[in-house]
C-alpha cells in the first residue's frame, strides 16, 4: 500500500511514522523544509494536561476589552469573507459550559494517548530534541480567572489529570525565578507531569527516523489540486508534475482549507497568527526552568536546552506572514518584566506562524467524504501535543479501511474511535 501525506509539519510527518510503522510505503510531500509551516517555532509545550479550548463562556465577556486593548493578545482584522463570519459565529456557538466540558473531555483523552506514544517513540528512536518533563505553572494576575482556573482542575481532576492550585509563594518555591513578580501573581496551577520539546528539532528527528525506513520518501513540491474521479481521490496535480497513490492524507495545516475546497470539502478552519522568539540564556539562575503560562497575557515560557522559548498572542488576520517589531517587543518586555535580565536580546529569532484552528478547538481527522482521501487538521493551539495520537488513530483507520477494501477483514478500533471526531 502506497499513501500519500501532504505537509511535514509535526501533523503530516508523525501521520508518515504511523503508517511507515503499519508497512505502509510513504511519500511526504512539502512546499518548504520538514517542520518550516507552524510547528518550527512554536511554543515547545506539550500540554497534556492544560487543553481548556480557547472558545470559553467567560472569553464573551472578555472580548470588547481585548478588542480595544492597545496591547492585547488578541487581534482581529475584520474583512470581507464569509467563511471568516462563520467561523465566528461557530466560536461563540462553542463558548458553553457544555462544550468546553464535551472538548476537554475529548481532548484530554486524546493529549493523554499522546503523551504515552510520544514516550514511546522518544524511548524507541532514542530522541532527545530537548525532551524534557518540566512541570508547568500556569500563572493568574486576577482572583475571577483564577477561580475558574479552579473549576476546570476539579472537572480534570475526575478525567484524571494531576494538577493543584497553588499559592503565589508556592510558585516561587517550585520555581525561583519567579520571585521577582510574584506580587503580581494571585495563584497557578501546578501540573507537574507537563513537557516541553523542541518542535524543528522533533520534525528533524521523525524525518532521519522516517529515511531510515525502507519505502519512504520525501518530494519537495507544492500540491496543486488533489483529483478525483467518480467519488475516489486519484491523483495529486503538483508542481513537479503528477503523483499516484492509493490513499492520500491532507495534513497541510491552515491551508488544507484551500486545498479541499475545490472537491466541496470546506474546512472550518482560520489561521490564529502567534509570535514567538527564542532567547540564547545568560544567566542560569534567573531563567526558569518549569515550563510556564501567563494567562492574563496569553504568553508562554519553554526551557529548551540553553535558550528560553517565549510565545503568544492570536491574531485571526487572515495569512499576513509579517513580523511586527511592536509584538517582538511585547514579548520581550513580557520576559524581562517577569524574569529580569536572564538572557541574550540581540539574538531573539522571531518568528512567525499559524495555528490551525477549529471554532471549538477539537481537530478534525479521519476519512473524508471523497474516497481515499483523509484528513488530519485543524490541531489550532495544540498541533504538537495532539499530533501523536490523532495520527496514530488515523494511520491504523486508513489502514484497516484500505484493507478491507481490497478484500481483507476490516477489524474494530481505528474506524469505531474516530467517530467521536468531526469529519466533513
Ligand atoms: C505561536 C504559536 C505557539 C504554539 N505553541 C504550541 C505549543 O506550545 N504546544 C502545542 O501543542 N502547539 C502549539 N502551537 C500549535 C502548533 O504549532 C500547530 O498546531 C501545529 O504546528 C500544526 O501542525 P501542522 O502539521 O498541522 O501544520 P504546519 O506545521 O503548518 O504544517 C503544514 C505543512 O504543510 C505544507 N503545505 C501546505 N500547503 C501545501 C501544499 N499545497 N503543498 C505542499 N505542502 C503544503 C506547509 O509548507 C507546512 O510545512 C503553537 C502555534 C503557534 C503559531
């Protein structure tokens, strides 16, 4: 069996690994370096145990403030695009009670299968890519978020998630380099089984890993158009000309939307734009080695080997790849306001990317409505810490799908999971 797999971000490349794993014969494909869309840069936090989808009764109140707030983490451009408007309108439906308990509850069951596959393969391949288990703290500046910071840890708590309250002196004690702003800081959450990696040195591993399997390759072309005839997908239009197989997987990030277009498949998928930079550190001591969320500023911090990873904000303005310096400046203070001076500045590595992301939050992958053709998108804000397992889930579905259409028995597992995920 020969499939497909279009985009090697850490979504594309971990769906190759699965199905290589089932001996299946791969070809990825990419317009760009394995790694270089969304994942190269991204935040570096596996967080396995904080998935509270961003679509949030509380985040309705919230949004005017944010809105007109000169620094806000959020940013929208409004434009003439309907899908932009629906998308919208499906985030706000999602901002219930009922939802984000529904979401958590699938998401976490989906970030803990990840976690022990992830363990897996880094035990297996021997990769490190600046693996660690840090713990993360996830820091309130206001008692309101922090009470319902609270009501989520006891909704997880039943779900199994080993997370706790903490004070603003605890902070401190679980990490030092903290002290400084600790004034500021009403209380966190603790969870102390959350990792970090570096996502452009993990791609890196699964390609080596990938190479060193027999029939794998990697194509460097822009996809096109995928071509379908009667009801089956059959052939990729690329721009080094055509590619055959027998299935084909969509793993192509914010822009599997444009992709699917075309054969009636509309994705509800708008890119959420993030900044991030990374800092060589200095000063041991004052850089934090817990991996930790300012919720209040959207902003992460994520130890990785000697530099410190700081990411944030979310903007939905379409695919403006511009690096802004006012928003590189806004996390470079955010940094220094917290931790002081703990690193190199003049060598910041901005970055930018696009989160893929669902008005609920829950990805979508699975088979789509056009034979031979699956998807697995639409990870937004946790592409790196769900990867694992939507592609483990989808590689065996494929499989055993496959199979059965070429005469073989189709067993339960794969196919009987993914129905609890949304696919077009
Ligand atoms: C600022 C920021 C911080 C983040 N922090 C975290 C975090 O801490 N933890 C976490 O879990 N997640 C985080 N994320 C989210 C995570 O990075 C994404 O969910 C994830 O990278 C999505 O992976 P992907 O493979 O779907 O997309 P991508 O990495 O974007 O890969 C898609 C690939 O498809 C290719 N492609 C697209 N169209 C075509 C085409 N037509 N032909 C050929 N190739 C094509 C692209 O070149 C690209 O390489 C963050 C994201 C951002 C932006």
């Amino acid at each position: 069996m020969h499939v497909a797999v279009i985009g090697a971000g850490i979504v594309g490349l971990t769906t190759a690994w699965y199905l290589a794993k089932l001996g299946v014969d791969v070809t990825l494909v990419d317009s760009g370096e394995p790694g270089s869309g969304a994942s190269g840069g991204n935040g570096g936090q596996l967080s396995y145990d904080f998935v509270a989808p961003l679509a949030d009764p509380s985040v309705i109140a919230k949004i005017p403030s944010l809105l007109w707030q000169k620094q806000s983490p959020l940013r929208v451009r409004w434009r003439c695009d309907l899908d932009f408007y629906r998308w919208l309108a499906g985030f706000m439906r999602a901002c219930n009670r009922s939802s984000v308990v529904n979401t958590t509850e699938l998401l976490l069951k989906l970030a803990h299968e990840s976690r022990a596959l992830a363990v897996d393969f880094f035990e297996q391949e021997s990769a490190t890519a600046d693996y660690r288990v840090a713990g993360k703290l996830v820091l309130f500046r206001d008692q309101p978020s922090f009470n319902s910071a609270q009501r989520q840890v006891a909704l997880q708590a039943k779900l199994g998630s080993e997370q706790r309250a903490v004070t603003a002196e605890e902070c401190v004690a679980i990490e030092p380099a903290l002290a400084r702003d600790a004034a500021n800081i009403v209380g966190a959450i603790w969870t102390p089984t959350e990792a970090v990696v570096d996502t452009a040195k993990l791609c890196e591993k699964l390609m080596s890993a990938l190479s060193e399997r027999g029939g794998f390759r990697f194509v460097r072309a822009q996809v096109g158009r995928v071509c379908v005839t009667g009801n089956s997908a059959d052939r990729l239009i690329t721009s080094i000309g055509e590619l055959r197989a027998d299935a084909y997987v969509v793993a192509a990030g914010t822009q599997s939307k444009r992709l699917l277009r075309p054969l009636g498949i509309h994705l509800p998928i708008e890119p959420l734009k993030g900044y991030s930079i990374t800092v060589p550190i200095t000063q041991d001591a004052a850089a934090p080695s817990v991996s930790i969320t300012d919720s209040a500023k959207k902003i992460v911090y994520a130890r990785l080997g000697n530099r410190l990873r700081i990411a944030g904000m979310a903007e939905l303005v379409g695919h403006d790849s511009s690096i802004e310096q006012a928003r590189v400046d806004q996390l470079s203070k955010s940094a220094l306001d917290l931790f002081g001076e703990f690193g190199n500045f003049k060598e910041i590595s901005p970055w930018v990317g696009f989160r893929p992301a669902t008005p609920s939050g829950v990805p979508i992958f699975g088979r789509s409505s056009v034979a031979g053709l699956y998807l697995n998108v639409g990870h937004g804000g946790l592409g790196l810490t769900l990867s694992f397992a939507s592609s483990f889930w989808l590689a065996r579905a494929l499989v055993e799908r496959m199979s059965a259409r070429s005469g073989a028995t189709e067993k339960e597992g794969g196919q009987t999971w993914l129905q609890s995920f949304q696919c077009p």
